[in-house]
C-alpha cells in the first residue's frame, strides 16, 4: 500500500469577498439603469383662478311673544331659558341677517326684554320689533 503524506493546510487561509461585492454592485446599477419607469397618467384639471365661495344661507328667525307670554320661533312654541339655544343653532345653520320680535300688546314687558337679551347674548344681527 501506498502512504501518502498528509498535507498540512495553513490555518491563515481568507476569503476575499471584494470581486464577488464588485459584481453585485456592478449588476445593480446595470438593472436599475435599464429598468423602464412607467409614468403615471393623470387626468387633466380644470382649476380655476376665481376664489371658490362657501355658500351659506341667510336666515331671518322670527320671534313672537302672545298674550300668555309664550314664546314662538317660526311658530314654533318655545322656553324662555332656549331662546339663546335655539338663536346659537340658527347661527351654525347659517348666517342671520336680521331677527324680526313681534310681540303681543297684552305680553309682559320683562318676557319682552329677556328675549331681547337672550338674542343680542348670541348674534349681533339687528332686531327688529313689531306687533303680533
């Protein structure tokens, strides 16, 4: 039989990966420069240069006081103590221009001014008083 000698490998031994990061890098700025980008198609718009604006409707809320001394809005029957309520909910609805009181000529003077001063507390939108 035939011995052959055993060789010794050196335990120094390295691999060098710098040729095999040269050609990663080499293959990827190839895919990215021949990679085809699609653009995206938008759809044309028509903007205008006028300014756009926000339609609000003018409310004109009347207020009415009978001979009880109940109060109304838009003969509706209502509290006293809402009638602030009810003036700040027309106000978000949209804009008062002018708040018409009638009130009765047998009504209380003092329900007459709480209305009046539950209103001008919410909106400073002029009132105008008459007779029911």
């Amino acid at each position: 039989m035939i011995k052959t000698a055993h060789q010794r490998i050196p335990s120094d031994v390295t691999v060098d990966m710098n040729p095999m990061l040269d050609i990663v890098f080499i293959l990827l700025i190839f895919f990215i420069v021949t990679a085809s980008f699609m653009r995206e198609t938008a759809l044309p718009l028509n903007r205008t240069d006028q300014a756009v604006t926000a339609v609000v409707p003018n409310l004109t809320p009347v207020f009415s006081i009978d001979a009880k001394n109940q109060v109304y809005l838009n003969n509706r029957p209502i509290d006293l103590d809402s009638v602030s309520i009810n003036v700040a909910r027309l106000g978000a609805q949209g804009e008062i221009t002018s708040i018409s009181l009638r009130a009765h000529p047998n009504s209380q003077h003092a329900t007459l001014v709480s209305v009046l001063d539950a209103i001008k507390a919410q909106t400073s939108a002029p009132v105008s008083l008459g007779e029911h």
